[in-house]
C-alpha cells in the first residue's frame, strides 16, 4: 500500500468517525481486503488502525458531552473480553467463509440503518 494511498484512507475513515461515529473499520477492512491483505490480515490492521481515529473521536465527542462513559465501559468491557474468543474463532474459519460473515454483517447493518431512516424521525433515542 502506498503511503498516499493510507492517508487518503486515513482522512475518509477520520472523516467518517466524526460525522458518524464508525471507527473506520467498515472502510478499511474492504479496502485492505481489496488492495491484496487477506480478510484476516485486514481485520487485525483495521483494529489495529482505528485506535487512533477511536481515541481522537471520543476526545472531541467528549467535549460536546456526547459520551455516556458507564454505557461505553459496559459496552467495551464485553466486547474486549469477546474478542478474544471471535480471534480465535477467525482463525479457524476458512477465508471465504470469513468474508462472507463478514459482508453479511455489512448488509445487515446497512439494512438496520435503511429501515430506521425510512421512518418518519420518531426515534426515542432523539430525546
């Protein structure tokens, strides 16, 4: 990957946390996958990534006072402790099976957020 390459990457994915709170790993993951990496190998760089584009998100969220911090500890200590076992699951699962898995989640997400957006703007969480 060329460096330019990964600043453009870096800025598009930075953008999108900020606008939408995605650590950019719904961006670099195809894109990684895409330019040569192995969906396992993309994975592991995409979390290793969006540490910084995380950490720079939730400092500025933060200062809007849009973090709930027991919610996000709760949320994180759970995830922290389940990816363990979902590394160690990845890799057992053959490559194609995983980007299959791995597309299914996209679909389904950007299926959930079609269907809420359809709505008339009720959402309780609007407060």
């Amino acid at each position: 990957m060329t460096y330019a390459l990964a600043v453009l990457l870096g800025v598009v994915a930075g953008v999108l946390s900020g606008l939408f709170g995605i650590g950019g790993g719904i961006l670099f993951v195809p894109t990684l996958t895409w330019l040569g990496l192995t969906q396992l190998h993309a994975e592991a760089t995409s979390l290793l990534a969006i540490i910084p584009t995380v950490a720079v998100g939730v400092w500025r969220q933060q200062r809007h006072g849009n973090v709930r911090w027991r919610g996000a500890a709760t949320i994180g200590a759970a995830a922290a402790a389940a990816a363990v076992g979902g590394a160690q699951v990845a890799q057992l699962v053959p490559e194609s099976l995983l980007r299959r898995l791995f597309a299914v989640v996209l679909i389904a997400t950007a299926a959930q957020i079609a269907w809420r957006a359809r709505g008339n703007g009720n959402n309780p969480a609007d407060g």
